[in-house]
C-alpha cells in the first residue's frame, strides 16, 4: 500500500532532470584507462631517443651498486621478509622491460629562456622523436611536453612551442594515444579556458574531432588553491577545462616557494602540501581528473650510506602518498626510480590477497567479516587493477585469489553505474 499518487516521484523527477544532467556532465567518474604511477620530466635539450632505456639502465646500475640482491634492498626499505624477493625482482623487472611510464619533455623551469630560433629546432626535434618511438615500439606508455605557462611574459613563446610540437607530430603520422601535455603556473580559470580555445583551434585547423587533446594543470600557487573571494579556484579550473583536463599535478618546490616555506623544509610532506592536495583531491574526485604528488629534490647520489639514505627518504614520501590516494608522482632522477616503483610494488603486494579475498566474498554474496557495499567494492578492484597496470601483480594471481575474476569483472566493479553506487547495502 502507498499514499502518495504516481504523479508526485514524476514532478520530482521532472524537477530533478537538470540535476541529473549536471551531474553526468560535471562528475562522469574514472576514465577508466591506466593512469601512470610517475611523471619523468627531462629538460627539451637533453631529450634524446635513449633517454628511456638511458634512464633504465642508470637506475640498473645504481641497484647492482647500492642494492644488488633482495636481501640488501629490504635491509635498506625496511621490507618485511615476505616482501623481498618479489619486490626486488619485480622492480629489476620493470627497469629492464618499461623503465618509465610516463615523460614530459620539459620546455618551462628545466629548460628555461632560449632564443627563439634554439626553442623552435628543440620543439620539432621533441616531435620527431616521440613520433619515431611510438612507431618503433620504444615508447613510453605516455609522452608529451611541459609548455611554458599562460603569464603574458611567456604566452606567445609557450603558445607556438606547442604548435610546433603539434604539427610535427601530425606531420610524422597524427597525434599518438599516450600524447599529454602539462600546462603549469595555473593561477586564473580564465588560463585553462585560454588553453581551451587554443586546442579548439589546433583542432580545427588540422581536422582532428573536437576534444581530442587534453591536458594536465599544473598547481604550483596559492591563487590556484584559494582564489580572493574565499573560493577553490582549482574546482574552477577543471570546469573551465570543458572536459579536457585529464590530472592534477602537485608542483612541490613553486608552491612551497609561492607561501614562504624555507627552502630546507620544502618537501611533499609539508603540512602546506597536504593542505594544498586535499583540496585538489576533493575538487577532482568524480569528475575523471587525475591527481598526481609532487617530487622530492633529495638525489639518491654519492656513497652508498648517502644513496641509501635518499631511497629510504624517496621510499617513504611515495608511500605515504600512495596511502592518501595520490597514485602518481614525479621522479627528478634516474635513481629515483629503483624506489619509486619498491615503494608501489610494496603497497599492493602488501594488501593485494586481503582485497582479493573481500572482493570475492562481495561478488559471491558468500559474507565475511566485513560487510560491504558497491563503494568498497569500487575501491577494492581499483587497488587491484591499479596492482595489475603497473606490474606489481599478475593476472593469475590475481583471478586465483578472487576466485576466477576476470580483468572484465573488475572494470565492471571498479566503474559501476551511478545508481549501484546509490543502492542500499546488500
């Protein structure tokens, strides 16, 4: 028996139809594609076509010296002994088969102010080899530039460096699937927007379909966390990107710089970083923008005791972000790596049979300990699919422990419709 007459829930739902729209429009979830665990930025000049391997090989190098069997790079992590040898082995691994996962060929702060001429060649050059590597299979997974910011001292040169690199890669063959562009010193909405309509026009000029090419926005100000009337200008900005905006990224050193922290204590760890990511976090949760953590500047060179000393550091900075959900950072150095990819091989190694054993028991309907709901389930094949792109878990162990899960059951978990979400406790 009901009371109310079925012309009441349709007035509300006719009343609520903006609404819903507004939301599909402004939250669409996770993108659902692989997002990489580090960002290497190398400076335009330096670029070459052995960076990756170049990179790979260093980071190699500086294992077989500082830490050349399981044993020794637990010893220096603090690795529990269960964690050892597939860690170790995994990160000797990744170094050989896919040292970085993602590289930004740097044109802003690494590479400074050059005539325009030397900027225009290392642009094209930039193009060139990004389109040689994904054509030769030696790419990394994602690849594309660090313009210079949208400030007018700078606009004009970054603005026709991107074109540069645009059009070579259009004139090598058209624009690669991992391409992504960094646009940093967002301070106003009104920089995205102008970024906006500068990609609308390439578009249009070359014929590629409209919305092909996002970008990043880099937050390294205070303007772009809090704007003057009390407001988050950075949940601005990601509207201001009309769906472009694909991540986030935390720029440690200008933002710590932008609020007076003393150099010796800038670091990703600083309450002002915290503060700063929450709200990022907060602003792009939802809505398939991506946030990233900054890096640290600490360079894990010189004497072993030294090297040991930065891993250890580099080690622990990448685990606690990868705790308060930032699963992605910058790595300065090639010996940065080795840590890097310890520290996330580590965290989902760690906690991947427990999430396994939950998911299996939701998917089952078979109970537990722990009462879950389509939430948690989101979050637990989430962890696991992020295990699985990065190489910290393989696919059999993963369908062992979930009790025959598929890859497919797990986007279907980890991207659930609206109203799965909103559906009561089973």
């Amino acid at each position: 028996m009901t009371s109310l007459a079925g012309t009441v829930s349709e007035g509300i739902s006719a009343s609520l139809a903006p609404v819903d729209a507004e939301l599909e429009r402004r939250y669409p979830g996770d993108p659902g594609t692989r997002q990489p665990v580090h960002t290497v930025y190398v400076p335009g000049d330096a670029f070459a076509a052995d960076t990756i391997r170049s990179w790979g090989d260093q980071a190699l190098a500086a294992l077989d010296e500082h830490a050349p069997d399981a044993a020794s790079l637990a010893a220096v992590l603090r690795l529990p002994d269960a964690l050892a040898e597939p860690v170790h082995d995994r990160v000797r691994a990744k170094l050989e088969r896919e040292p970085v996962e993602d590289l930004r060929v740097d044109f802003e702060d690494g590479y400074g102010p050059r005539p325009d001429a030397e900027e225009d060649e290392t642009a094209a050059r930039a193009a060139r080899l990004i389109a040689e590597a994904y054509e030769k299979g030696t790419a990394a997974p994602y690849m594309g530039i660090r313009m210079k910011c949208m400030e007018a001292p700078v606009r004009d040169r970054g603005i026709r460096t991107l074109d540069i690199f645009l059009t070579g890669l259009m004139e090598a063959g058209g624009l690669p699937e991992g391409l992504v562009l960094t646009l940093p010193k967002v301070t106003y909405a009104e920089q995205v927007t102008a970024m906006v309509r500068l990609l609308e026009e390439f578009e249009k000029a070359r014929g590629l379909t409209p919305g092909r090419i996002g970008f990043e926005i880099q937050i390294e100000t205070s303007q772009s966390i809090l704007a003057t009337d009390g407001t988050a200008t950075v949940a601005r900005m990601i509207q201001a990107a009309e769906g472009r905006a694909t991540g986030l990224h935390y720029g440690t050193f200008d933002y710590s710089a932008c609020l007076g922290v003393s150099a010796a204590h800038q670091a990703s760890d600083h309450p002002a970083a915290d503060h700063a990511k929450a709200i990022m976090q907060v602003a792009a949760a939802g809505t398939g923008v991506r946030v990233s953590d900054g890096s640290t500047n600490v360079l894990p060179v010189g004497p072993t005791e030294q090297v040991h000393s930065a891993w250890r550091l580099h080690y622990g900075l990448t685990r606690r972000a990868l705790a308060r959900a930032y699963y992605q950072g910058w790595d300065m150095h090639p010996r940065h790596i080795p840590t890097r990819y310890a520290a996330v091989f580590a965290f989902y190694r760690e906690g991947y049979e427990q999430a396994a054993a939950r998911l299996s028991r939701y998917a089952n309907r078979t109970g537990g300990d722990v009462m879950d709901e389509p939430a948690t389930a989101k979050a637990l094949s989430g962890y696991l699919l992020r295990g699985l792109d990065c190489g910290a878990l393989d696919v059999a162990e993963v369908a062992r422990a979930t009790d025959g899960l598929t890859r497919t059951d797990l986007d279907g978990f980890a991207r659930p419709r609206r109203a799965d979400l909103t559906a009561s406790p089973r």
